[in-house]
C-alpha cells in the first residue's frame, strides 16, 4: 500500500487509518510517521468502529427498535489511536467513531436504532444509512 501512496505523491494523498491491528501507540505513530516522511501524506486517523455483544441486528427483528446493545470492546486499538493522535508531531487529526455509535448511554447499553436509523447491520459493521446520516459531516470536517 505504501508503494502506492508514494506512487500517488505527485496528489498529494490524504491517508485514513483505521485503528485495526494498530493496537500499540508507537505502531501508530511509526506508521504515521513513515507516511509522512515517505510519501508527504496528510494522515488522518479514524478508530474503529465499537463492537456490540449482540447480534444487534437480529436482536431489533426479534425484539423491536427498541432494543439497547452492550458493547464487547471499544476498538482493541482505540487507545493507542487516541494516545498517538494526541502526541504526533505535528497533530493528527482523528475522528473517534465510539461517541457517535455508542450514543445515549446508560446503564452500559445504547440504542440500536437513532432517529429511526438502525446503526449495525450484520456483525459489527455500521449500516450505510446510518454511516450516511451520521459520518458524513464529521469525515467532512476530518478532511478539511
């Protein structure tokens, strides 16, 4: 991938990294760096997306909108995302995924359905109408 970025320097790319398999601040940071040096990338960071318990998508068939996930772990990388995000030199800009998806908490639970809009379809993968509606504007500003 970095062959192709580097490829690509002429453009200028902006580079987006998802926290999985980064689960070590100074990995982050590493590669963060390597893109910049190498390629004159702008990096932009973007923690991966919370994972419920549940199969939240056939737990609101079954039991209705109203249904309420727990979650199972925030993003095994997120940590060290917001760490290196934090102290990279210059500043990355990072866009956390946890207060968006895991909205109205209480009691350890969250909604699995916001304004009508269901937000994980199968697995732990968001649906596209809810990633339309409510990340459209935060990667916009993420990107500015």
């Amino acid at each position: 991938m970095l062959e192709q970025i580097v490829a690509d320097k002429e453009e200028r790319p902006i580079v987006l990294l998802t926290g999985r398999g980064m689960d070590h601040t100074g990995e982050v940071i590493r590669t963060v760096a390597r893109l910049r040096e190498q390629a004159d990338a702008d990096v932009r960071l973007v923690t991966v997306t919370p994972a419920p318990k549940e199969d939240v998508l056939s737990e609101v068939v079954e039991h209705g909108t109203g249904f309420r996930w727990t979650r199972k772990h925030w993003g095994r990388s997120r940590d060290a995302m917001l760490a290196a995000a934090r102290s990279s030199r210059p500043r990355v800009p990072l866009l956390d995924l946890k207060p968006i998806v895991a909205r109205d908490g209480r009691d350890g639970t969250y909604p699995a359905v916001v304004d009508g809009t269901l937000i994980f379809g199968p697995g732990t993968h968001l649906t596209d109408t809810f990633a339309t509606r409510y990340l459209e504007a935060p990667i916009d500003d993420l990107l500015d």
